[in-house]
C-alpha cells in the first residue's frame, strides 16, 4: 500500500487548478495614497523617500546587520547618494515591502516613490510609470531542476512536464508562449502551479534542491547566486524560455527628476560581492529543508497520523500543521531527544506539558496532545485577532510555539513603531526576527511552513 501510495505520489501530475494559492496579502494599511506630485524636490521636502521593496531575501534581507538583498544593498548606496550634497535636506529611504505581484499597482496608486524589486515582472509597467536605465539587460529565464534529474536539450523536451513558480513569477508568459508552441506542434503541453504567496523565489528554489519538485524557471543571475548555497541546484542555463526583459528600478511618470536622479546613479553603481559573500556565509549552516514525502518519511507518518489527526480535531487545527511541525521537530521520530528538556514527537518540554495539563509527555499521544494544547493556547490567547489573516497567525503561532510569545510580541511592537504591518509575520515581523535573531529566528517558521504546504498540497494521497 505505501510502495504504490509513493509512486502515486512521484508521478501525479499537479494539475493548475490544484495550485497553492492563497489569498492576496493586502498592501500596507499605514501607506495612504501620496496627495498629488511627489517629485524629487517634494521627497527631499518631506525627508523621506518611500522604497516599495519586494519582500524576498533574495532583494531586500537583512540578517542581524548583514546585508544580504541585493536591491537592499542597492538601495543602501543609493540613500547615501541622495545626502552627499553638503547643505542639502536629508532624505531618509522608508523600505515598504509588497507582495511582488502588486508592487507596479501599488506605485500607481501613490504609495511608494520607488519600486525596487531585483526580479522581472509579468507584463509591461504602462503608460504611468517610467523604468530606469537597465541594472541588467536582456536577462534569460531558465530551466532550474535538482542535481541527477532528467536533462532536457531541447524547449519541446519539456512537454508533459510540471513546473513550480513564485506568486507574480515573469515566466508565466513563457510558459504560456511555450505551450502555444507545443500545442502547434502537435505535443502535450506542459503544467505549472503558482507556489502560496509566503513563498519567495529563494524558496521555491529549496523546494527543488530538496526534491519536493521537479522544475522551475527563474531568472539566470537569481539562479546563479542561489545554486552557490543550495548545492543540488542544477542551472540549465542553454534552456532559455525568455530574454527580452531588462531588470530595473520604476517611479512614477511624473517623477521625471527623481528618474534622473535614479538613473545616474545605476548608470555608475555596481553592487559589490559582499552581499553574495554574507549571503553563502550566512547559509553555510543554517538549517536544509528535508523531502517529508520520502520512503522513510511517508512510513513514519503512516504511523503517527492517526494520533496527529484525533489531536488536531480536538483543538480545531490543521492536522497538516501538526504533521508539518512534527517533521520540522522531530523528523517524526518519537524517540528524538532535544535541548531542555525537549523529547518526543513534537519536542515538548516537561514544564510546558504541565502548563497545559500534561503531567508526563513521555509518550505519543501524550506528547501531541501536549502540544496541540499549547498550539490551541497560544492562538486563542495571543493571536486570535480577526485583523490577523489564518495564513499569518497561523505562522505567529508556530514562531510563538520556537521563541515564546512574549517574545513574538515584543516584535510584533517593534514592526509596529517601524510602520509596518503587525499582524503579518511573512515578510513584515519576520524582517524583525531575521534583524534580532539571525536565520534561527526566520528559518524555523519558513521551515514549517513549506511543510505545512507540502502536506496540504499530497493531502489526499498522504497515509493517515
């Protein structure tokens, strides 16, 4: 039963509708529309220079003082650009960031001066805003796939296969533009999904290191710099589905002397090694992603899904979550011995399990029902706000669960007092805990996550 649950599992094809969408996070509510012209001469007035920055790692993380975005170490130079004229008024970057896929609107609408996003965009930025000069020209898309997976030569090899893409990924067009060519050509068109929007293009690249999925396409220069971390990424570089795109910065069109301003300085400014030095530095340790739909993986779960399953009815969760923190814990080993005290599937500690009525957590069931409790606990008591989407207080919960949620709060407070979104972890709060805590802050629920989204999108041919 499990040997052809697992081949059912490496050969279904994900069909488009079956995607991992999830509703779109909302720009940032303390963002109003600017009133009227906001050219360089109002900017400078008003001191501050409003940055609509693409929430990646891969564009605009920070890491406890180490830049490693590198539109953030852009936007850096560029900041101290703007204040070397002696006598001038200063001007302060406020970094906005925006799910990728509405930062053009959100410049359209006011609520930004600048959009740096270090990715390409889907569709032409219209008649309202203006590119700068080109950062990079002519950028490729290219087929990404994992170290010993099929080698494809040719464009019309990829026919039948499935790809997995960031939200607002630019090779949608050419994928699409592929498909039409396949179709002529009497082939069977290829498929992709379009990964939750907690997701950024970093992250589904660890999807395909990890072997959770076969392919994706992402720009040449994002894909370089991420196979120097993620050492099972293969580049196919000779498989180009697009190169006809030029990576830029964007401001309004009546923001004419702010564009020159932006101009001359990408016309003169190179980014250094420094940020893809912290980068692979900072990497080098951290936590990889596992595949929880291996052999072994899927037979641990057979074992311990019913009782992940009857707690998580109990404390109205998402049984998927269980399992998806489980893993992360444990690997979904119940014998697995922690720091602290921590023990069992769920790595719970002694006092914890008391504190929700649990005197020996020894055991499985008792080790779960522990935890889902204090899951239960922490949303109801801490994060059961209807401001606060399911998607991100699902992930409070869970970065509550790893560093306390007086902990968590402390940095909710902190986004706060920086103007950004306090009821959204990904990309918002996270920010604060990647600045105070380094990758072991950000990387836990990022982890979790990408389980949790695994496990709901083999749901129905998981074993339980």
């Amino acid at each position: 039963m499990l040997r052809a649950l697992l081949l059912l599992l490496l050969l279904l094809p994900l069909s488009v509708q079956a995607r991992l969408a999830a509703p779109d996070v909302s720009l940032k509510k303390e963002q109003p529309p600017a009133q009227g012209q906001r050219d360089l001469a109002q900017i400078r007035e008003s001191g501050v220079l409003r940055v609509l920055l693409n929430q990646s790692r891969h564009s605009s993380g920070e890491v406890r003082g180490a830049v490693i975005g590198l539109e953030l170490q852009r936007l850096r130079a560029f900041e101290r650009a703007l204040n070397e004229r002696p006598g001038a008024a200063a001007i302060r970057l406020q970094m906005v960031p925006v799910p990728k896929d509405q930062l053009l609107e959100a410049l359209r609408q006011g609520r930004g001066d600048l959009v740096a996003s270090g990715e390409l965009f889907d569709a032409p930025a219209g008649p309202l805003l203006s590119a700068s000069t080109p950062i990079a020209s002519d950028v490729p898309l290219v087929v990404v796939a994992r170290q010993g997976n099929r080698r494809y030569t040719r464009l019309q090899d990829l026919s039948g296969r499935v790809f997995a893409l960031p939200a607002g990924s630019a090779a949608v067009p050419a994928l699409q533009q592929l498909n039409r060519d396949l179709r002529a050509r009497g082939l069977e068109p290829l498929d992709y999904e379009l990964m939750d929007a907690s997701l950024a293009v970093e992250d589904v690249l660890e999807l395909v290191h990890s072997g959770v999925v076969p392919l994706t396409v992402v720009e040449l220069p994002i894909a370089q710099r991420w196979a120097g971390v993620y050492s099972r990424l293969r580049v196919d570089r000779h498989m180009v589905l697009a190169k006809d795109a030029d990576l830029a910065w964007y401001v309004r069109r009546d923001a004419p002397n702010l564009l020159a301003r932006v101009n001359g300085f990408l016309h003169q400014q190179s980014t250094s090694p420094q940020a893809d030095a912290e980068l692979r530095r900072l990497y080098r340790s951290t936590y990889r992603l596992q595949n929880p739909l291996g052999r072994v993986e899927l037979t641990r779960l057979q074992r311990v899904g019913p009782v992940l399953q009857r707690h998580a009815v109990e404390q109205e969760l998402d049984w998927s979550l269980l399992a998806a923190l489980a893993f992360k814990e444990s690997t979904l080993n119940p014998n697995a011995r922690g720091s602290g005290g921590a023990s069992g599937l769920m790595q719970i500690t002694p006092a914890t399990a008391r504190a929700v009525g649990v005197s020996d957590p020894a055991g499985v069931d008792s080790n779960v029902r522990a935890a889902s409790r204090y899951l239960a606990r922490l949303r109801d008591r801490h994060f059961a706000s209807p401001s606060i989407a399911e998607r991100e207080r699902r992930a409070f919960v869970l970065a509550a669960y790893n560093m306390g949620p007086q902990r968590v709060q402390q940095m909710r407070d902190e986004a706060r007092r920086r103007g950004l979104d306090a009821d959204r972890w990904f990309f918002s709060v996270e920010r604060i805990a990647l600045e105070q805590m380094g990758l072991r802050g950000g990387n836990y629920v990022n982890a979790v996550n990408k389980y949790y989204l695994i496990y709901r999108r083999e749901r129905d041919y998981l074993p339980r």
